[in-house]
C-alpha cells in the first residue's frame, strides 16, 4: 500500500496555540520543558539561585522579589509561617554579601503588597503600602517610615526620567484613594499638588484599583483592576496627561513586567497582552492562563532572551519572541546581573518533558495507519514517539510509547481518523534541539476518495 509523508515543523516554533484552533493548525497542544526558539524548539535552561547558601529564604508567594536597580539590588522575603514578617536586603553586585535592612513586621505595620521601587540612581524610594523605605543620602543610612507630609502612602511608584509616578493611595491625601494616581514635581518627591499641576493626582479614568505603574519609554504604563492607562509628561504647562488603553484590567499586582520598550500583563480576562508604543496587542493564550487561577500571577522578565515567565508556584508558563511553552521552574522573580541570568525560587519539577502537537487528519476525514515517526531530536535524551489518535473527533485514547532509535525513527503502527503526535523524554540537556516531527502513513480507508489523492507533505496549506 502506498504510503504518504507529513512533516510537522513550523508548529515547533508557534509553540502552544494563542486560540481554539482548527484541524491541521501550525501549533502545538503541549508543549512541557522547552523554549521557542529561531525556527526551532529548543530546551528551556535551567536558572539557578546565586545567593549565599547559608541564606534562609522562605518561600511565600509570590515572594522573594529581587528588584534590580542602577545601583542596589534589593531583595525581600515573606515569611508568614514563623515570624510573619518582609525581610527587606541589600545584596551586592557579586551576590556574595548581603546586609539585612529592615523587617516590616504585620503585627506592627500591617500586611503590605509586593514592594515597588522609584530608583534615582543614588536616591532609592521603596514602598509596599504599609512602609516606605528610603537610602538619605545626607545620612548614609536606610530610612523609614509610614506618614509624611509630602508623599502619600502609595502601593506602586516608579521613575519616570526624575519624576515620579505612582499610584493606590493608601493614606488619607487630598481627596485620594486606591483608585489615583499621583505625581511628585520634577526632581523632587514631593507629591504636594500645586497650582501648575506640575505635581498633583488625577483618578484612573476606568474607575479601577490601582495595582501597577511602570515606565515604557518616555511615558508610564498605569495598569489598574478596570483598565491600562498611558501616563505622559505634557510640556507646556509641565504637568501629565492621560489616555486611555484599554478597558481590561490586570489580574493582580504582580502580572506585568517588561522593559522600556514592552510590557507583558495578564488581564483580568486572564489573556495575555504586550503593551508597546504603538499600543496594547492581544496575544491570547487564555486556555493556559486560566490554568494558574488561585494564585495570584507573576511575570518576570529576562532580558537577555526577552523572556517572560508567567506563572504561580506550581505552573509556569515561557512567552518568548516566538511562542508560548510551559517549564519546569516557578520563579517568583528572575534577574540578570554581570551577563547572567538568575531566578529564585531556583527547584525544577521531576515531571517529565512532553511535546503534542495539535489535531491533524491529513487533510482527509477516513481512517489512516501511522507506520513511522521521526524526528531530528538528539538520541542522547531517550526521546520516545507515541500518538494520541480518535475515531469520532470526540473520544482521544493515547498509544504506548515507543523509543526512538539511533537515527531518530520509531515505527508506530497507530490507526485513527485524527492524532496529536507525541514526544516524550526523560531527560533533556541545555543543547537539546528540535526542528521537525515527520510522520509516515497509509491511507486504510479509500471509500470517501475519489479519483488521484496527493495529500499535502506538510502541515502548513492545510489551513
């Protein structure tokens, strides 16, 4: 019987699909361990942990947070078992050393959020909404306190190019609230609304909590519970202007990261979105983000490969500038210091690494008969081939596996209408690459075909 040839490759750097997709769609179902790379799948690397190892950290998320900055690095640990307390640290540049700040007890200042930072270079501003921390200059020494005449108590802030931003008024200021934002003078932390407007605040014009500002070029990115705001200086007179984004809130305070030119937030629809300054772009991806639902959220963002993890601390999601996977590691935070790239926490789950693709039929509805897969992947990380198959695109039943042999091939007598293809391994190395599946098969049912059939070789004209 003669026997025809699918190749399955451009899935393999769309990743896992953004959307429902249809039959003989160029994505991938699952996708477990790996990272969508330049036209090819590559494994995810692992990130360790730098710190001393005599360190006690508690795992409470989503904390640690470890904020990098010009010149501090900041580090701040939840423990709500023992002492119940944030534990704020300094950590040096090399991770070797790293001095104890303050403790930010509850019984004493409350419960506060994650902490947010205005950095101004020898000038650093911290504030969890219950505390404010700050290095005085003229003292040489951290300060802090929870009232001042000049500075709401804000639960988010950063620095837009010596100005600064925040929002989520804690504190009794002027007629503000949770749902405002605030702005200090230029060069100056003095929030005290003046008759220029060159410091004031101004409610979010969604009506919504505010959970997060971060800086996206010359502008702030204000992110609350009801909608995205762009936040920009206006010239003349000096104050800010405000337009307006998008009505789909963020999740919770810590589901947005990026740098000065994207951001990535997850929205309170839990759809992924990148923000950049063209606008707000709806990724998708809704079907994996709802999956991290009774946690709260965290991105972070690693610069180096302009990844974001987006996760909780048992699933976690890889977005990188090809596609969607899911790893094995459930950082909280991951930074990049002296050209290296680092995550706490740092464990990687025992669950063994998977590729499915999506549905395919070949183009044709009547029964086929797998009777090769083949693959490019290295033979050194025991791969092993199976097939999910259905014969009513209703009920799926999964194959047995089979190994992969030295050249990359495994026959797999499977028979269905429709299959997702799988890889299985039980174990993968940082150089483990990937950049096609090629399935062979025979046609086992002719009574709906008519006349000469050429089914396509490879996925992609299908759709």
């Amino acid at each position: 019987m003669r026997e025809f040839e699918l190749m399955i490759d451009k899935s393999l750097t769309n990743g896992l699909a953004p959307e429902p997709m249809p039959t003989n769609a160029e994505f991938l179902y699952q996708c477990l361990g790996f990272r969508c790379g330049k036209g090819r799948l590559e494994s995810h690397v692992t990130l360790t942990n730098p710190l001393p190892v005599g360190l006690t950290l508690y795992y409470n998320w989503p904390f640690p947070q470890m904020i990098t900055n010009e010149r501090y690095n900041i580090l701040v640990v939840r423990d709500s078992l023992i002492q119940h307390w944030d534990s704020v640290y300094l950590v040096s540049a090399d991770h070797s050393t790293v001095t104890h700040i303050f403790n930010i007890d509850e019984l004493t200042f409350g419960v506060g959020t994650m902490l947010e930072i205005a950095d101004f270079g020898e000038y650093i501003f911290m504030t969890n909404g219950v505390l404010m921390l700050v290095w005085n200059v003229a003292l040489g020494a951290w300060t802090n306190f929870t009232s001042s005449a000049s500075i709401p108590m804000m639960k988010t802030v950063c620095n837009l190019k010596g100005q600064a931003v925040g929002g989520g008024v804690i504190s009794a200021w002027y007629d503000c609230d949770e749902t405002f934002y605030t702005w200090s003078n230029i060069g100056s932390m003095d929030f005290t609304p003046d008759k220029g407007n060159e410091s004031g605040y101004r409610r979010c014009p969604y009506g919504g909590e505010i959970q997060n500002v971060r800086r996206l070029g010359n502008a702030v990115i204000g992110y609350s519970s009801k909608g995205i705001t762009l936040i920009q200086p206006v010239p003349d007179p000096a104050t800010i202007g405000f337009k307006e984004l998008s009505n789909i809130g963020i999740i919770n305070q810590g589901a947005v990261n990026g740098s000065l030119t994207n951001h990535l937030y997850v929205g309170e629809d839990y759809i992924l979105r990148l923000v950049t300054a063209e606008g707000v772009k709806e990724l998708g991806y809704q079907y994996y983000i709802q999956q991290l639902v009774g946690e709260d959220i965290i991105v972070s963002y690693d610069p180096s490969k302009q990844d974001f993890y987006i996760g909780n601390s048992t699933k976690t999601f890889l977005f990188s500038p090809s596609g969607l996977t899911e790893v094995l590691q459930h950082p909280s935070t991951v930074w990049r210091s002296n050209k290296v790239s680092y995550m706490l926490p740092e464990s990687v789950d025992s669950s063994l690494p998977i590729i499915t693709t999506e549905p395919f039929d070949m183009g044709y509805a009547g029964q086929k008969t797998l009777a090769v897969i083949e693959s490019d992947i290295t033979v050194t990380d025991s791969p092993e081939a199976g097939a999910d198959y259905t014969n009513n695109n209703q009920v799926w039943t999964t194959s047995s596996y089979k190994p992969l042999n030295s050249q990359g091939v495994v026959t797999a007598p499977i028979s269905g209408n429709a299959f997702k293809i799988n890889l299985r391994f039980a174990e993968i190395y940082n150089n483990t690459r990937i950049s096609y599946i090629k399935v062979r098969y025979k046609m086992t049912d002719l009574r709906g075909m008519r006349g000469v059939y050429a089914p396509p070789t490879s996925l992609r004209g299908q759709r």
